[in-house]
C-alpha cells in the first residue's frame, strides 16, 4: 500500500520541486521529513524511486499556508534536500522556489486573484523573512506565458517580481555577523554577510583561481574544494553558525572583476557544489556587498553612480540583476532589495510515499 498526497510540481526561478499545502502533510515534524526524503527519492544520488533531479537545485521542496501573522496573506516554508543525504534543511531560504509560492496559492485556490495582476505579503517561515510578490493574473487566472527572460531557464515567461521587505541577518545575528566588513580568516580576506543568505564573499585570485572558469573545472578540483571547505567550516563558527559541517550554509562565493559587462562575477559553491547560475538570495547579498565599502566584493565590482543602484551579477551561464535601494542618511544600508524571476506549473497531481513512511490523514 501507498499514501497519496496531493502536489503540484513547479518551477521557481531556477530550482524546481514538489509544492504542499500544509495541510496535506504530517503535522510531526519527524514523519513529514521522512515523507519528504521519500517523495524526493533521497538518500540516492540518482534520486531514482522519487521526484528528485538528481541535484540540489533540482531536490527542494515548497510547503504554503494560509498565514495567521497579521498583515501578511502566505506562509512558506522552504526545505532543502540532498540526493545522496538523508537530510532536510529547513533553516536556509530559497529566494527562486519563493518565486512559485502565489503562483501555487492561486493554483490550489488557498487564495483568489485580485486582477490583472495579484501581490501577495509572502513570510518565509525559514528565517521570519517577508516579502510582496506580484504575478500576472489576467482573467482571474496565473498567467505563464510572457516576455521575461531568465538566465538559466530556456525561453520566456511571465514576470514575477518579488520585493523583499527585511532581509538582514537572516540566519546570523545581523547584516555583517562578525561585526567587521573584512576578516581575515585561514589567510584569506572574506566578507561574512547576510543578506538573505549567509555567504562568505572573497577573491578568486586569492585560492589560485580567475574566477571565470568553468563550473565542471571548479567541482573536479578536488584540492581547491577541501580547501575553501576549511575555510568555510572556520567562517561559519566566527559567524555565529558553530559547526556548520552537516549545514547547507553560509554559501562560499568567489568573486573577480566583471568579464561581461556585469558588475562583478561570481563562482557560487552551495555549499560543496558549484553552482551552474547563483541564488537569488545569494545574488541579494553579493549586491549588498558591492556596496559596502571596503568589502571584499566592493574592491573589484564596477557599478555605476546613483541610487537605486542595479548591480549585475555575472555566474557561469548568464547574470542575475538586483535593484538595491540605500538609505540617504546611511550609504551603507540597504532599505529594500527587488528582483525578477518567473515560474512554471510542471505538473499536478499526487505523489505516492510508501505507507510505512506514513499512512496518511485520519479521516476527518
């Protein structure tokens, strides 16, 4: 025997997974983590009896509610999993499965559309993150097709525009953890920086790279990920993270000068993967330090005067740009963090576990 459980398969921006009504999972939080691995297919690399694309972008999960916080309409819970671990990480964001989450209201009628377009207060139950997200709605209903290109996914879409609201110390204690825009750490110059995702930004050149190669270069160089992997383990203990060995976080960023006409390009490990793009919370944040002055991404990003400020955000197969709004009164504090991504309905359906993982509801 099998349980079914209701789901609508999505693509936000460029990850992709199975997206649940809250309601529809196991309230222990145990059983619903053992329903998730089950529907992924994880542990296996090839994530071949489950959902899973075989990848940790494509082994993400989104769980929606109606929210209860006042002022906002949607809660979202984002979980990460791994093909070959039996884990699930509910502690970090995921700015591009966050692109699904009214597109899924509206599909599942949790919520009703509001025009031609529908913004909805979105919380990110992950890190008490909120956020308005605009999609198009003509006719009462999610509309897919549309002009707007994104690095990393073929064709075009519809827009999905999402305007974080507070997005500072997300995970760690605040915007820079460590209190200083530069450390030196294992002999390396890094920012630590939360911006959205914890990240620690420092220069290619710095661990023998140019930080324009390939993404299959970068993950066969075995002695260069052991290396930034102490790097990382040291940073996060300093960020306030303690032993970040078993987490998805902070990110590790290199970064070099702009090479196609960007602002500043960036090799994203996530954290012991390149990444083929970066994360739109992760692009958030390397914004954020283009910025800061002295910081170790503002000593090589090239951007232009004025204030919003967008900073082109070069990775392996394209850019991913930000608008960053700063405080007049304090050049050094972003007060609002926009972007573009869009999203795709896949499939709609329900995803068969195993009855010993979970037998199902009781019958109400």
């Amino acid at each position: 025997m099998q349980t079914a459980i209701k789901t609508l398969f999505m693509r936000g921006g460029t990850s992709r997974g199975p997206f649940f009504n809250e309601a529809d999972l196991p309230t222990d939080i145990a059983t619903r983590d053992r329903v998730l691995l089950a529907a992924l297919g994880s542990p296996d690399k090839r994530q071949i009896d489950g959902l899973g694309g075989a990848h940790p972008l494509t082994s993400k999960v989104g769980i929606v509610r109606p929210s209860t916080t006042p002022g906002v309409d949607l809660d979202f819970l984002f979980a990460q999993l791994q093909p070959d671990k039996e884990t699930v990480d509910t502690t970090p964001n995921c700015g591009n499965m966050l692109a699904a989450v009214v597109p899924f209201a509206l599909e599942t009628g949790m919520v009703a559309a509001q025009g031609e377009t529908t913004t909805l207060r979105v919380l990110t139950l992950n890190t008490d993150m909120q956020c308005d997200i605009t999609v198009s709605t003509p006719g009462g209903h999610v509309a897919y097709d549309g002009e707007a290109r994104i690095d990393g996914v073929p064709g075009t879409s519809a827009p999905i525009t999402i305007n974080f609201l507070d997005t500072a110390g997300s995970v760690c204690s605040g915007l820079l953890p460590t209190g200083h825009v530069v450390d030196m750490i294992d002999g390396i110059e890094v920012t630590c920086i939360d911006n959205g995702m914890p990240l620690v930004i420092f220069r290619a050149a710095d661990v023998g790279c140019t930080g324009y190669e390939s993404v299959a270069e970068l993950n066969g160089d075995l002695e260069l990920k052991a290396r930034i992997e102490r790097l990382r383990i040291t940073c996060g203990q300093v960020m306030g993270l303690g032993d970040v060995t078993a987490k998805n976080y902070p990110k590790m960023t290199l970064v070099a000068p702009p090479q196609a006409g960007g602002s500043i390009a960036t090799r994203s490990f996530i954290p012991h993967v390149c990444h083929d793009a970066i994360g739109v919370l992760a692009a958030v944040t390397v914004g954020t330090a283009c910025v800061l002055a002295g910081s170790v991404a503002a000593g090589v990003a090239q951007l232009a005067e004025g204030n919003p400020k967008r900073v082109s955000v070069e990775h392996p197969t394209g850019e991913f740009s930000v608008e960053l709004e700063l405080d007049p009164a304090d050049p050094q504090k972003v007060t609002r963090a926009a972007l573009l991504r869009t999203a795709r309905l896949i499939m709609r359906g329900e995803v068969m576990v195993p009855a010993d993982v979970w037998p199902g509801q009781p019958a109400r």
